[in-house]
C-alpha cells in the first residue's frame, strides 16, 4: 500500500471463456458465477487501520476456498489469459 493511505483496493478480470480449465462449477458451487460470457472479476480491499481485507468474485464476498480453488484452476491452465 501507498504510504499515508487508509485503504487500497486490487482489481483483476479475467476473460474464462473457453477456457480448458473453467472455473464454471466452481463459481456455481459457491454462489459466485457470473453472467454467462462475462469476465470472471475478482478485487480485494485492504484497511491499513486493522490490517483486514476483504475478496470479491463478481461483486460477490469471495470465500477463501473458493478464491484458493481459483488460484489453482489459473495455475494448471497452460494457456495464457
């Protein structure tokens, strides 16, 4: 984080469609699937005041299994994004 600020804010997107290793069940098990042919969106926002942060996926609170389920599924994919 930025010195002197509050809070800061992380935002990817991700273009999942057609993708070999779709996130799709993933999401859907966890409530956070998206409009179908949208980007998979994930931001996380940190407050330096109590160090806490919270994740979302698709404007939706991110669990933390979900998002390390994610991770994964982005790691194994050999094809670029």
């Amino acid at each position: 984080m930025r010195g002197g600020q509050a809070q800061a804010a992380v935002s990817v997107v991700f273009d999942v469609a057609g993708r070999p290793s779709r996130p799709s069940p993933l999401l859907d098990e966890n409530g956070l699937a998206g409009e179908a042919g949208e980007p998979l969106v994930i931001r996380r926002h940190g407050q330096v005041a109590d160090g806490g942060s919270r994740a979302f996926v698709n404007d939706q609170v991110g669990l933390g299994q979900a998002l390390r389920e994610l991770g994964a599924l982005a790691r194994r994919d050999p094809r670029p994004a």
